[in-house]
C-alpha cells in the first residue's frame, strides 16, 4: 500500500483591524460595498500556488506527523502580506513550512470598501495528511471536490 503525502487547504476570512471589515455576510457586503482580497490570478491560482509551492517536510513525513496548521496573515490596503503568524500549530517543521509559503505569497489585490482599499485579515487553514493511494488518490478531481467543499472565498 503506497502512501501519498497530501496538501489541502481552505481559505476564509476571519476579522479584519480597526473596524474596516467584518464577517462577509452576504447583507453586509451589499450594504457596505465590501470588496473582499484577491490573489492576482484569482481563486484557482491561489489553490495552485499553495498546492505548487507547499512541501511536506521530510522530517515530519519520516516521524508521521500529520495535521491542520492555521496560518494568518493581513492584506494590507496596498496588497503586502505582512503579520504572518500561526493561530493553530501541529509541529515546528509543518508550522515553519505553513508560514514559509504564505510569506512568500506574491502581492494581493487589497480588500476595499465603500470603494476605499482597506488592509483585511485572512485566515488559510493548511492540513498536511497522508492519503492511502487505496482509499484515496490526489488527483485533480479530488483536490477539486475538497476546494468546493471547503474553500470561502469571493
């Protein structure tokens, strides 16, 4: 039985600093003009730059270290990603590969609202898993279903 080592993330907003945005209901973008961040190439590009970039580290791989590191970071109102942290840790080797990627995210398109661009706080959820060729392939329709499953983002 092969392993896979597997990569899967979400992306959802959490809260943003000094008041500029809120949870993302669909009453209050309308009311507010919320315009929420975007990676440059959009939503697939963001799955694609995360799956392309994230490495599962051979030591945590050899060791059998597996879980969900939750990494935030702030789009700033000029679209740098600044104030990288871990808000929920599995292990020094998959935390400090989590950060690594998100830091080293190109520039976003910053949120905006009431047309003015404001900095947001963003949340990525990254699990690091081991999928049983068996049971499971990582293939493009499965990392499909799990991004439609699981990914809020506009």
């Amino acid at each position: 039985m092969k392993k896979i080592f597997a990569l899967i993330f979400a992306f959802m907003l959490i809260v943003a600093n000094n008041g500029t945005l809120a949870a993302p209901s669909n009453e209050f973008q309308k009311k507010d003009k919320v315009v929420m961040p975007k990676f440059p190439t959009g939503q697939r590009g963001l799955q694609k730059y995360i799956l392309d970039e994230a490495k599962f580290p051979a030591e945590a791989r050899r060791s059998g270290v597996v879980g969900e590191v939750v990494v935030a970071f702030t789009v700033e109102a000029n679209g740098v990603i600044t104030g990288v942290r871990v808000v929920r840790s599995v292990s020094e080797e998959l935390d400090a590969e989590a950060v690594r990627v998100i830091k080293n995210m190109p520039d976003w398109k910053p949120g905006k609202k009431n047309g003015k661009k404001v900095r947001t706080e963003l949340t990525i959820p990254i699990n690091f898993k081991v999928i049983m060729d068996n049971d499971r392939t990582n293939s493009d329709s499965d990392i499909q279903q799990f991004w439609n499953e699981n990914v809020f983002m506009q």
